[in-house]
C-alpha cells in the first residue's frame, strides 16, 4: 500500500461556485495510464490540447484542455495533470470522480488542504518561505502585498536568509577550527576578523529583521479598537476612516452594541478597525453589558487602541470622572493613542494627542500616520517582501544568539565552545524560515492552512 505522500492526489483547483472555467488538479507519479484513460491519448509535454473528457464508457463528460507535465518539470516536481473544463460545480464534481475511478489502480485520493504545495515544498521546487508566499499571494488584501508577496515567492527573502546562513556557517567553520589549536585559538580569531565578521552579520541581520518586520505589517495588517464613552464619535471615525456609512449613528448613548469590523488600507498597510460599544461603568440593558464585556476583550487583543475624547463635553465633572475610571483600566502608553474628536466644535485643541473632525475630515490624515507609526512602519523601500510573525521571531532570535556570541568573543578568556554553541543556534534558528530545519509539526501548521487543491 502506498504511504500518503507517495500516493497520487487529485482536486478541484478553483473557487467553489459557478464560473467560466473550473480546474481539476492531479499530481503524482506514473500518471500516464491516468492521462490516456482521461483524454483517450498521449499528451504532449506542457502543451494545452483541446479534447473531451472521457467517462469510463467513452461518452464525453466535457470538453476542454488538458496539460500534462511530466516530473520533474511541474509545480510538484511530480507528473502534474490540469483538465481545465467549464465552471459548473456539478461537472467538476463528475470530472473529479472520474479522475478517482481512472486512478484507482494508482492510489489516487483526493488532496488535503495545502498538499500540491507542501509537495513542492518536499520535491525541492520551492523552499518553506516561498511555500507560505503561495498562500500569502492568494490571500493578499492590497496591491502593495500582492507585489511582495510576489517578491517572497519568487525568492527574495529567501535569498537573504541564505546569504546570511553561508555567512554563519564560516564564521562556524573559523571558530571550530580553532578550537583544533587551543594555545593560539585568541590571535587566530583576531587575525581572522572573527569580531568584524560577527559586528557585519548582526547588521544584516537587523536591515533583514526590519524588512521582516514591515513585510509582516503588509501581510497581517494593524488591528485598531476605537474605545471611549458612548457618543465620543467612534462610529463617525469608523465611517470616515472607511469612506462608507458602515456603523449607525445616532445621539443616543448606547447606540452600538456589539463590534463592528471593516479593514481598510493606509500606504497599502490593511487596517483593521474596530467600532465598539461605549464603555461606562453603570448600565440596565444586558445587552449593552455584554457588548461593553466584548469591547475590553477587543482592546486587549488590539494592536494599537485609539481612547476617544469628545472635546464638546471637556470639563463637565461627569463625564471626566468617567474618562479617568476608563484610563485606570487601559493598556500600556504602549498600544494607546489619545484621539480627541469634534475638532469643529470646540474653541481650542488640546495640548497633548490628535485632535480631529469626523465630520469634515480635519485631522484624518494625521491619525493615520501617527498609527503607521504606532506599529513601526516607515515608507516601504523597493524590493519589500512579504513576511509572517514567525519568520520574524526566528530573525529575533538569531539576533539574540548572535549577540551572545559577541560577548562570549569579547570576554578576555572566550570560551569557544559556548562561542561555537551560540552560532548554532543562531544558524538553526534562520533555517526554520526556508524549511531547511523544520519540525513536522511546523508544516502540518503551514501547510494546513492552505485550500484545496493548492
């Protein structure tokens, strides 16, 4: 019987639904008997033919083109089969089941989330980051993702984890050759630059990090709650921050109950907003608890939490008692900016945060660089590629080993082994980002997550 990752996969590669033109995928070894059964003859390599679909009887279930990559020249490294066949979700249907009935005597079964990819990944074509690119690129929510996850994909990113890989391991290569020569092993290490050579990979290591960084930014976006006392103009920002009338507004307190969402983009960075209920202390309406319960449970999730101010009620004893009861209660300076709202009808701005106008827009466009600058972000430099959070804590840390071997370098007696340890450390922590040291576990997670038939 064959094992799961030898037997022959097939899918349905396009969205579910109607369309135009419907894909089914097959990847695996030997498919020629598949190919002939299906489409009645040889097919020419990486050449799209026009044919019917064969049932089992002869008659035509479709007609449509046909691709035969034979390995290992195909997305999968393994003979690759793509029918692409009109967009009725019943005829894919049939299409895919006549593939299982055609490859029966092959093993044929049908493809877990992720698996064309996490076979590619496997038979060498594409490296773990570039993997995780696919999905990335799928997933893209503005132009300026598309294009880096585009970057990621086609190995830029990858590229400069190897280049710093090769680098370590010389360095690794130095220090375990010196440790053959124990009475000389300082000077040699001088003469060698081994100090120079650690200071130049650390700040490779940070310009790497910082475009981690901004490339996690672009993929994952900045959840943003909008927090304050009811009617403070929370769902007024939410509407002029997404240029639509998505949260009601009214005079009354209490209008919104529960969370209200929209994501929206700043310099091609998604953002996404939050509209929750009023917070205040006292209330009879349960509903209105239980959407106060869910507004400090969204603040505390948030990457950065904007507390609103109204400026039309500044001074009035009630409702400033009430502002510092909810300050006690907010996170660090950290995640929080102070938003002052009503900017048009007050007579003075205030001396400290943003002060702004939902109505006329004054003030807008300074809140959103001031939270671009909340999360780190700074103007995305050509060649920015996407990146995901875990690509950014295995840069930290190889950052962290890195500068533990500076000091073990910089000690009047180093001790290599715990030097040599160190770089390691710091090599196997880069490697986890291409999949050249990966836990079976971390592709499950990956790979997972991905559709069908990609």
């Amino acid at each position: 019987m064959l094992s799961r990752l030898d037997a022959p996969i097939a899918a349905i590669a396009t969205a579910t639904g109607r369309g135009a033109v419907g894909i089914v995928r097959v990847s695996g070894r030997g498919l020629a008997p598949l190919v002939q059964a299906l489409c009645g003859r040889k097919l020419a390599p990486r050449m799209a033919t026009l044919l019917p679909f064969r049932a089992a009887d002869g008659a035509a279930i479709d007609q449509g083109l046909a691709i035969y990559f034979p390995a290992p020249h195909s997305y999968t490294g393994e003979d690759v089969l793509e029918l692409q066949a009109h967009g009725g979700p019943v005829l894919l249907q049939m299409l895919l089941a006549r593939c299982h009935q055609a490859g029966e005597a092959l093993g044929l079964r049908l493809a877990e989330p992720g698996e064309f990819t996490q076979r590619a990944f496997l038979n060498g074509k594409l490296d773990l980051a570039q993997a995780e690119a696919v999905a990335d690129l799928i997933d893209a929510s503005t132009e300026a993702a598309v294009r880096s996850a585009g970057r990621s994909l086609s190995g830029a990113f990858s590229q400069q984890v190897d280049g710093l890989r090769e680098r370590i391991v010389r360095l690794r290569m130095l220090v375990e050759a010196t440790l053959d020569f124990p009475e000389e092993e300082i000077d040699f290490l001088q003469q060698a630059g081994a100090q120079a050579q650690l200071q130049a990979l650390a700040t490779a290591l940070d310009a790497l990090l910082d475009g981690a960084q901004q490339g996690a930014l672009l993929r994952e976006g900045i959840h943003v709650v909008l927090a304050g006392q009811p009617n403070v103009g929370k769902s007024s920002l939410l509407n002029a921050l997404a240029g639509a009338e998505l949260a009601i507004v009214t005079p009354i307190p209490g209008t919104t109950r529960d969370r209200v969402s929209q994501t929206i983009q700043i310099e091609g960075v998604p953002l996404h907003v939050v509209d929750t209920a009023g917070l205040r202390s006292q209330t009879d309406d349960e509903v209105e608890r239980i959407g106060i319960a869910r507004s400090w449970e969204a603040i505390a999730a948030a990457d950065a939490v904007l507390f609103l101010h109204d400026l039309s009620r500044r001074g009035q004893p009630d409702y400033e008692a009430a502002e510092a009861q909810i300050a006690a209660q907010l996170p660090p300076q950290a995640k929080l900016l102070h938003v002052h709202t009503k900017r048009d009808l007050a007579d003075a701005p205030p001396d400290e945060g943003i002060a702004l106008s939902a109505r006329t827009g004054d003030g807008l466009n300074v809140l959103r660089q001031a939270l671009l600058q909340r999360v780190g972000w700074h103007a995305a430099p050509e060649g920015l590629f996407i990146a995901r959070t875990r690509h950014v804590l295995a840069l930290q840390r190889t950052r962290a080993h890195l500068q533990l071997a500076q000091h073990r370098l910089a000690e009047p007696s180093a001790a290599l082994e715990l030097l040599a340890e160190e770089l390691r450390l710091a090599h196997d922590a880069l490697a986890e980002i291409t999949g050249a040291f990966s836990a079976d576990d971390l592709l499950g997670e990956i790979f997972s997550r991905f559709c069908i038939g990609k």
